[in-house]
C-alpha cells in the first residue's frame, strides 16, 4: 500500500535575498499518526531531496512520517543564481535558519521531530542540533565529516590510490582551471564509483539524478565546495562542527561506508565527543550506503528511531 503524501511550499524569509524565497517541502505519510516525523536533510549542498526517497521504506516498513525538502537555491525551492560565489550569503547559518522556519511553518516544534542529514545533510544536522533546538528527539547523521579538513585529507589518501593516469588527469585539470571539462569529469567519476557508489550500471537513477542538480544550478554547491566531492575550495574548505558537539545531547546514530569518502578519520569525532551515540559501519558500501545496502541501513536506521 502506497502511504499519503503532500507537498507544498513554506516561505522563508531571507532579506539578502532580495526576492520572496519559498522551501518546497513533502511529507509522506501521516503527521497525525502519534510517530515521531523524521525531516531529511539532502547533502550536496545542493543534491536536493531525490536520492534520499528511498527513506520512505521508513514509512512503510515502521510508520514513520518522512519529511523531504530542497533546500534553498536547490530543486523545487527558490533558486538564486544571482548569489553564485557570495560566500557571505551560503552559509551554515542560512540553512539553519531555513531548518528552523520548515519545523515551525509544519507546526513540529511542540510535537517533536527526528532529523536525518546525509553528507553536507549531517553536517548541518550536527550543528542545528549543538544548539538544542526544541522538539528534536534523535539525530542521525549519514556518511558526514565532522571536519572538513579531516574530509580533505581522507579524500587526498584515497585520491592517491586511482590510477596515476587519473590522478595526473585531476591534478591537471585543477591547476588549470579546466574542472568543467569533459577529461575532468571523467576522472572524477573514476573516484566516484569507488567512494561515492559502487552499484554497477553507473550511474543508478539516485547517483544520476544528483549530478543532474548539480549541473543545472551549481550556484550552492560551487559556492560552498567546490567544482567536486575531493577538490573543495568553498566556503566549507574550514568548516569544523567538533567543538560543538558536546553540545548534542539527544540521542544520535553515526554511520558509514566502509568504502565511503567519509572514511572513519573524518566520521570518529562524533563518536568521541557526543554523549549519546552509536556509530556503525556498514560493509560493502560507500557514501550512498542507502542506496547500496538499502535493506540494512533501513533496518539500521528504523530500529533506532523507534527503540
């Protein structure tokens, strides 16, 4: 049986915009079953909601209500083009706010809600949750770096396994300025395929229809990383959550891909420093590990939102 679903859109007011921004949004099931809703937070940044509906089997197989939404300059909400390269504008604190304004416009503040946040998703997730908002039962944090000088850094060893054809490929594309070239992108998908998913034909439709987002409007995600998952010259090159996490004080789920680009170098902080937490690494996966071992992380995941 198909559970409901609706969508919508929630305005956001963000006065450096310049223009009415609007937060597309859909929930799919039942806000008034008594479960706790889980808001799913899409990586990228700018990956948009897409590859993360595979978390309705939380809905089907648990009965948990999963909320999906774009985030700001991605998919269905308000895109801003005009704010490609203001780093003073994309910033963690934008899309906090946003977080913020989504639970208050669904009217989840006094009910409780649960957060997922996946990649760039988990970051923001980690630091929306440091400051203890009301009404946050449980977080989950998939395939994220607490560090991003960490993630550089675990990026760069595995860089160095590739191929030296690729690795000179990427090294010289990137010194060059010629990231947006056909050569580049063919090396990158070689990184890819091993870190980012391994499924075979490449790409499956939650791989493709992510790079299709980012090559539409790349405003978000060149702003804030850059032209790809390793070479990272945005506004998140120093962004760190570790000294917040201590702060966390709801229960919280840690998971990885043993393969993933989030390697355990960039993923260990959370466990050392939230109070509450349970970390796993899920084997034979990579950074889409719900995609890749969808039937486990799913298992994984809904036991724990509903222990």
């Amino acid at each position: 049986m198909t559970p409901p679903s609706k969508e919508g859109l929630i305005p956001f007011k963000v006065p450096a915009a310049n223009k009415e921004c609007n937060t597309w949004y859909k929930i799919v099931g039942d806000l008034s079953s008594g479960k706790t809703p889980l808001i799913t937070l899409h990586g990228g940044p700018g990956a948009c909601h897409e590859y993360l509906l595979p978390f309705i089997d939380l809905t089907t197989q648990y009965s948990i209500p999963v909320i999906f939404y774009d985030q700001l300059g991605n998919g269905a909400s308000t895109h801003l083009r005009e704010k490609d390269g203001d780093t003073s504008f994309w910033t963690e604190q934008l899309f906090r706010d946003e977080l913020d304004n989504l639970i208050d416009g669904l009217g989840l503040r006094d009910t409780g809600f649960d957060i997922l946040g996946q990649s760039w998703g988990g970051m923001l997730g980690s630091a929306y949750a440091s400051y203890r908002p009301r009404g946050l039962r449980r977080l989950v944090i998939a395939n994220s770096p607490a560090d991003m000088g960490l993630w550089v850094e675990a990026c760069g060893v595995l860089r160095e396994a590739l191929p030296k054809d690729v690795q000179e490929t990427l090294t010289r594309c990137e010194r060059d300025g010629l990231t947006e070239s056909p050569e580049y992108e063919e090396a990158v998908t070689v990184f890819y395929k091993r870190h980012v998913c391994r499924l075979e034909p490449w790409p499956v439709p939650e791989i493709a229809v992510t790079l299709q987002h980012l090559k539409d409007d790349p405003t978000v995600y060149g702003t804030m990383n850059g032209p790809s998952e390793f070479y990272v010259v945005g506004n998140l090159k120093t962004w760190s959550v570790i000294d917040r996490l201590p702060n966390i004080e709801v229960p919280t789920l840690v998971y990885n891909g043993r393969e993933d680009e989030a390697q355990d170098s960039c993923v260990v902080p959370y466990f050392q420093h939230i109070p509450k937490v349970k970390w796993v690494v899920v084997e034979n996966a990579s950074h889409f590990a719900h995609v890749e071992q969808r039937p486990q992380v799913m298992k994984l995941v809904g036991e724990f939102l509903t222990w």
